[in-house]
C-alpha cells in the first residue's frame, strides 16, 4: 500500500498546500485562493449548540481513535479519502503531526474530525456525524482545545455554510500565507 511520503506532506502544509485523492486514483494538490479559516478570536457558538455542550450528551476525547475518524469521514458517496490518503495522515499520526477529536455516546463513535497540527497551525481535514451535532460538538471542542494550546490558526481549507454559521471567512491567499508563516514557527504543541 502506498502513501505520501510524511516529510513531503509537512513541507507541502508549511507551504498552504493540502493532497486530496482524485476519482482516477491519483493525488491533487490544492492551494485554493481565498482560503478558508476559523478566526479564533471570533468562533461563534450558536445558543442551541451551547446547550448541547453543557449537557455532556457527548464523551469528547482526543486522539483515541483515529483511524476510526478517518474511516468515518470517507464513509461518504463522494470522497478524497482513498487508501493512500488514509495511510498518509496515519503515518502523520504515528509522527505525532495528525490528531483527532471524537464524539462518543453510549461507548460508541458517533462523529469527530481530524487535521495536522504543525506549530500554532491547525489544519482542518474533514469530520463526519452519525449522531445530531456530533461532529458540531467536536469543532467546538477542538476549537476550546487550540484556544487553551494558544494555536492562532484553524485552516478549513474552504468556506463552507455549514462552516459558515461558526464564523468561517474567506482570507486572501496572501494574508493566509502571512498568518501560515507566523503560525508554523510558534513553539507549541497540540497534545
């Protein structure tokens, strides 16, 4: 089984570049210009979502599982997670680069998100839900989490209106470079 090679993946990411498998089996490489981000400072929680998060309907963890996450998020009619893409960002995991947040209820994997951390950068790569606002609560979550570890970088790739609705904008590719450059040097650390 092949992969991508995890030094060029990081370099690819320190350089705003992201892989993304295509229907023919190869791999893409994108730098979408604007990108997408989630200031930090301005994540905005909608009120129905406060309440779920302070009910504890969900066991948030981090990491647990995250080979299962991945395997969630490509379970999707269409999906850029093929194979290599899969053993690429495990490989970052094992090198301590890719983590994951997960929604638990009842003992069982209901929704999370994985990305790349590299430096105060957190790279969004995909979430899934099998449960009504799982992966919702997990964006939160890792957002609280980023904000305690003093990240100033969450990188969604594309806006989205699901995004959206938690404040994402779209930067010009060269503010996002300027932020990237800053965010990659911070000496900081994700777990």
């Amino acid at each position: 089984m092949s992969s991508i090679n995890p030094e060029f993946l990081l370099q690819a990411y320190r350089m705003g570049i992201f892989p993304m498998a295509m229907e023919q089996g190869e791999i893409g490489w994108f730098s979408p210009d604007p990108r997408g981000v989630i200031p930090l400072d301005s994540f905005h929680v909608p009120k129905s979502l406060k309440r779920i998060m302070s009910s504890g309907r969900f066991d948030v963890r981090i990491n647990s599982s995250f080979g299962e996450v991945i395997d969630g998020c490509a379970e999707r009619e269409e999906t850029w997670i093929d194979e290599t893409v899969r053993e690429s960002y495990l490989n970052l995991k094992g090198r301590g680069y890719a983590h994951s947040v997960e929604c638990w209820f009842e003992g069982e994997l209901v929704g999370g998100l994985y990305g790349v951390a590299i430096g105060g950068a957190f790279f969004g790569e995909s979430m899934f839900s099998r449960k009504r606002d799982a992966s919702k609560v997990a964006l939160v979550s890792l957002v609280e989490h980023l904000l305690k570890r003093n990240f100033i970088l969450l990188d969604t790739q594309w806006t989205t209106p699901h995004l959206s609705q938690f404040g994402a904008i779209d930067i010009p590719k060269s503010k996002y470079m300027e932020v990237l450059h800053e965010a990659i040097g911070m000496d900081v650390s994700f777990v």
